[in-house]
C-alpha cells in the first residue's frame, strides 16, 4: 500500500469533504457515556488511549488514507491462575455466595458495588465439560471476569479468565481496562499470577476507504496473497459488506465495512467512541477495518505463553509493519527481544 491512483485520492478527498459538511454545526451525542468516568473519553484525544496507535507520516507519497489510520487492540480474552489471601478473600466469597444463590433465584444478574467499582454477578458461571469451571462471572464496565474461589496452580485447572469485548477495548483501552480487572481482583482478596491469552484482536480502521470500491474486488478476484484455506464473503440484506479469510482456528482475518457495522448496533455510545477515537471526530463516509483474531494455538507456536510475552512487542509488530508501508508509527515503548519475529508476523498472512 505505499502508492495509491489519483482515483482513490480523489475518493478519499469526496469522503472527507462530503464528512466534514455533514459534520458542521453537528449536535454532540446527548446520551451520556456510561464509561466516561472511568475511561476518561471525554478528555482523552485519539490515539492517546494504550490501545490506539495512530500512524504519522513524514513521506508524501505514503497512501493518504493509511496516515489516518488507527492500529488497536480490539478483543482480549485470557485465562489466568490467582491466589487468595484467605484472610481477605473469606468475607468476599460468602458475599459472592449469598449474591449468586440471589441471581439464581431471579434468574438474572445481581448488582452490588466494590469500592469504586459497580458490578454484575451473573447467575451462571464461566467454563463446563474441557473448559476449567469458575463459579462467579463477573461484570464490570462491559469486561466479563470468571473467578473460583479453589487454589489452582496448574493452567489445565485455571481459577481465573477475562474477557474484553471490543467496545470495552474501544472506550477503555487494553492497559485501563487490565488495571480495572487487576483492582477487583485485588479487593476479592486474589492476586494473579499467571495469565496467557486465549485470542487477541488486532484491527485496523482506515476511515475514507470503501469496501465495496477498493477491497471487495480484490477479494472476489481471487488476488489476495495467503495460505489461507477458508475465504468467505459476507453476503445479507445489505449486500456484501465484508469477507473473512481463515487458516484453520488459528488466525482469522476479517474485512469489513464498519460504518455500517456501528450504525447496525445503534449504540450511541459505541458511535460516539468511534468517532472520537478512530474516524476524528465524525462519521466518514465510508470505513473499513481490517482485523485479525488471533489465538493461542498460533500464539504458543511462537512461545508466547504469557499475556505480557504478546502485550510487550505486539505494538512493536505493528510499527514495524507500518514502516515496511512507509510510515513511521507512534513509539510503544515495547522492549528489545521480541518473539514477534518477521517470519511470525509475515505467517499472519
């Protein structure tokens, strides 16, 4: 993608003006944002957040719609070994006892609070049959923890797992929403001590280019490049409005037209996150995102067994794709010694 055809910048050019007049005098969003003490949105800019990267380019002739582009963490889900101090924990099991017997009865999830924190028990645990049972599902700010009280130290019988939606990505960012995970874990009493990761999303939204135009063709005429068994177009009442492309369970690329994709939700919160965070401020005409879901079995092929093995050098992967496109992108602070090799990044692919 470093060279783009004059019809595309003048497609890119068409979107953002056609934007930018649909966005003057613009009401904001009257709803509140639920999240909004806890995530800080209204004050944070795009691209401050640790789950967004936005690119900068000091190259003229680099795509104009990959400079406006955001790299971020989309999805987290983990699983993970915590200790209890028994002392601290005992008075908070039974809370959590009385409350799911409560949920059960109801059959619907029960509300109470933790300092700072408002949560939900759930009135079903997390994991049966393969999956290591947690009794307690916990929710808190749109991220859903499991916990069992038991003592675990192996990982086949793991007392603890974390997921973190891609709204919860978009409005909190990866590194606020493990600090929040991190705190309730550490009011019930338990500290984690291990945590690998079972699947982790990788997206980028390039607001201005259009599926339907630019990407979709390439599909359907068979050009793209990968190893990739499964190739699967999106196909419904809206016509074709993405595709995924799949490499037995292991990595998922999914390529979809994500305006349509957010109004389809009709949350005006995810709208207004998405505007601020990725799309600068308005709805584009157009946007697509390019995601990849990657899981643990590609993961551990790389000896990334742990979550801080993938969170250190993840964004540095990402910058070193950015600068082989010709752009330079936002320094991430990721350590030397990564295992995000080129021969693991180029087998995303």
């Amino acid at each position: 993608m470093k060279h783009v055809s004059e019809g595309q910048r003048g497609s890119a050019r068409r979107a953002g003006s056609a934007a930018e007049r649909r966005g003057r005098g613009r009401p904001q969003p009257s709803e509140p944002l639920s999240l909004a003490d806890v995530s800080g949105l209204d004050v944070v800019p795009a691209g401050a957040c640790p789950g967004n990267t936005h690119l900068q380019s000091s190259h003229r002739d680099v795509n104009p719609l990959l400079a406006i582009s955001t790299f971020a963490i989309d999805y987290w889900d983990t699983g993970g070994i915590v200790t209890w101090d028994i002392g601290k924990a005992a008075p908070f099991r039974a809370m959590l006892q009385k409350r799911l017997q409560r949920a059960v009865e109801l059959r619907a999830p029960v509300a109470f609070d933790l300092p700072g924190y408002p949560m939900l028990l759930h009135e079903r645990g997390i994991g049966s049959r393969g999956d290591s049972r947690r009794e307690f599902q916990l929710e808190c700010c749109g991220i859903k923890i499991g916990l069992s009280p038991r003592d675990s130290h192996k990982r086949q019988l793991y007392n603890y797992s974390c997921i973190m939606s891609g709204e919860a990505c978009l409005v909190l960012g990866i590194e606020q929403g493990r600090r929040i995970v991190t705190d309730i874990i550490s009011l019930l009493g338990g500290t984690v001590v291990d945590e690998w990761v079972k699947r982790i999303d990788l997206c980028l939204d390039v607001p201005g280019l259009s599926l339907q135009r630019e990407l979709l063709p390439v599909f359907e005429a068979g050009h793209l490049t990968t190893t990739a068994s499964v190739w699967n177009p999106w196909d419904g009442k809206k016509g074709k409005t993405g595709f995924t492309v799949s490499s037995r369970g292991r990595v998922t690329l999914n390529c979809y037209d994500k305006v349509i994709d957010v109004l389809r939700k009709g949350d005006g919160v995810y709208l207004a996150a998405m505007e601020q965070r990725r799309w600068h401020g308005r709805t584009p005409d157009a946007a697509t995102r390019i995601e990849y879901q990657v899981r643990k079995a590609w993961l551990d092929s790389y000896q990334l067994r742990t979550a801080e093995l993938v969170l250190e050098p993840v964004f540095k992967w990402i910058n070193g794709a950015v600068r082989s496109a010709g752009t330079s992108g936002e320094s991430c602070g990721c350590k030397s010694g990564s295992r995000w090799s080129p021969a693991a990044a180029r087998s995303l692919c």
